[in-house]
C-alpha cells in the first residue's frame, strides 16, 4: 500500500529475501498478545484516509489472503525503485520457486486492481 501513496510510519529493509520493518513485527506481536489476554479494544473510528485505506485493501484482499503472493507483490514492489524494468527477473533467482509466468500474473492482476 505505500507503493500506493498510503503513508505508515513503518519503514522496511531488505532482510533474508523480503521486506522486513521490526516495528510493524513489534506492533503485530503486542496487538496479538492484547487480543490473547482477552483484553477488550476500544471502539476506533476510522478517519476518512484510513477508510480509503481499508478499501484499498478490501480491493486487494483476494492476493494477500495467499501468504505466498503476499510476499511476492510486496517484495517485487520493495525492489521494483531499484530494478526498474527487471524486478520480475531478480524475483525469479532470490525466490526461485516462482516462476517468471507467475510472477508477471500476480503483478499483473495486483496493478489492475490498484489503478
């Protein structure tokens, strides 16, 4: 989504062939521990950019259910500055078990439904 124009305050690096930010894991682990402990969530109501943004993610919902493809769009897109052109191809040797065919399917359809 921040390839997308949505701003998160979470910056990501590259680690063991995928984008990685160790504050989103820290805030993913400590929401997980909060919903275990049984602890009640406040009501949130959403402001108009964060709305934009789950419906952005609604419209993109049928890729990331796949933790596979999940992780291919977002590690082509963490690479695609950088690759320009030949992120497809530099996919195909750090995560050899997707195909060239599959990967070019899967960003195809990823950038239909965020136009």
């Amino acid at each position: 989504m921040k390839s997308k124009g949505v701003d998160f305050r979470y910056n990501f690096s590259w680690y063991v062939r995928r984008p990685y930010s160790s504050d989103l894991d820290n805030d993913g682990f400590y929401f997980m521990k909060t919903l275990q402990a049984g602890t009640r969530m406040d009501e949130y109501e959403p402001t108009p950019s964060e709305l934009a943004v789950i419906n952005k993610i609604h419209n993109v919902q049928k890729i990331l259910n796949d933790s596979n493809n999940a992780e291919l769009v977002a590690s082509y897109l963490y690479l695609q500055p950088n690759y320009q052109g030949t992120s497809d191809r530099e996919l195909t040797i750090g995560k050899p078990r997707f195909s060239l065919e599959y990967v070019n399917n899967i960003i195809n359809e990823w950038n239909e439904l965020t136009a």
